[in-house]
C-alpha cells in the first residue's frame, strides 16, 4: 500500500533531478561566460562576436529557466513533499527561508527582477546589461547552494540517501573561496 504522500515526494524528487541538470548546464555557462571580463565595452562588441553572444545568450536562458523552475516548481513540491500546502510564491518563499533552504526571500525576489532585466530589457543599456550580467554571476552561485541546500534537506528532514539523489552541484572553480557567501 502506498502512502498519500508517495506522489509528491516522487514528484519533488524528479524535479530535484531536472533543477540538479539545469544545475551543471548554469554551471557549464556560468564557467564559459566568466572566464571573460564582462564591461560596457564587451556588451557593445556582442554584435560583431557571434561566439560570445551565444554564450551570454545561453548562460541568460539556464538563468533564468534554473530560477523559475526552483521558485515555482521545486519549493512548492518540496513542501507537498513535507505534508505542508504551499501558498503564493512570496509565501511559499518565505517558507523556504524559515525551513532554512532559502538564505532571504527579499534577495530572491531581486534576482526574479533581475532574471525579468536580463530577458526582457535586453541591452537597452550596454552599461546597466554588464551590471546585470555580473550580478547574475554572483546569483547563480545562490542558486546552486539553494539547490545544494535542498538536496541536503531531503536528506536531513527527509530521510532520503544522498546516493539516492542528483549529486551536489560544485561550485565553479573561477570562483574565489567564500565569493558565494558574500550574497
């Protein structure tokens, strides 16, 4: 016999696997994309640099689908997953932050505004479209901890094996020891 809680704890765990999968594809990205010097100038060289503009095309795209999927599939399945009804995104967000999977609702509500510039204000201002681009550096790293940190929940809260489930996201090497803190 099955329990009623079967179904979403299945359903939380495959959308653990595709948010693990949209993981490393940002990671890839975000390694790629990083290695060079974003600034006013890079942006304006996008359009005689093919190569470059599809990489900040894709790293834009694995942003932005890895956000949407974590805030509006993967929290509120983990929650069904602990026998609990997620609300609005705002409530089920801070949720996520009392439970101590999510660091602060308030930043990620700043990095879906800033995932909403990157796709929708697209370089309207060669100048503000680096900053962003450097700040989604900085919230992809956010990302893979919040994933990292659920992971670890289904774990911890759960009683599920770690050999059971996607394996934890590593962090780029670019990144220098502790820059993922400072968010």
């Amino acid at each position: 016999m099955t329990s009623p809680l079967d179904l979403p704890v299945a359903r939380f765990l495959d959308t653990l696997e595709i948010v693990a999968k949209e993981g490393r594809h940002l990671i890839y990205s975000w390694s790629g994309l990083f290695s060079q010097v974003i600034d006013v100038e890079w942006v304006n060289n996008l359009e005689q640099n093919a190569d470059c503009a599809e990489q900040m095309e894709a790293f834009v795209s694995r942003f932005g689908r890895m956000q949407y999927t974590v805030a509006d599939k993967l929290f509120p399945r983990w929650l069904l997953a602990l026998a609990e009804k997620p609300g609005s995104q705002i409530e089920t967000l801070n949720r996520a932050e009392r439970l101590g999977v999510l660091t602060s609702t308030e930043r990620w509500l700043e990095m879906r505004n800033l995932r909403n510039r990157l796709v929708h204000e697209y370089m309207t201002d060669p100048a503000k479209f680096a900053q962003d681009l450097v700040l989604a550096k900085e919230y992809s790293l956010v990302l893979i901890e919040t994933v990292n940190r659920l992971r670890q929940d289904a774990v911890t809260r759960m009683g599920h094996k770690k050999e059971s489930l996607p394996g934890e996201l590593t962090l780029p090497e670019q990144c220098p020891e502790g820059c993922h803190e400072a968010i």
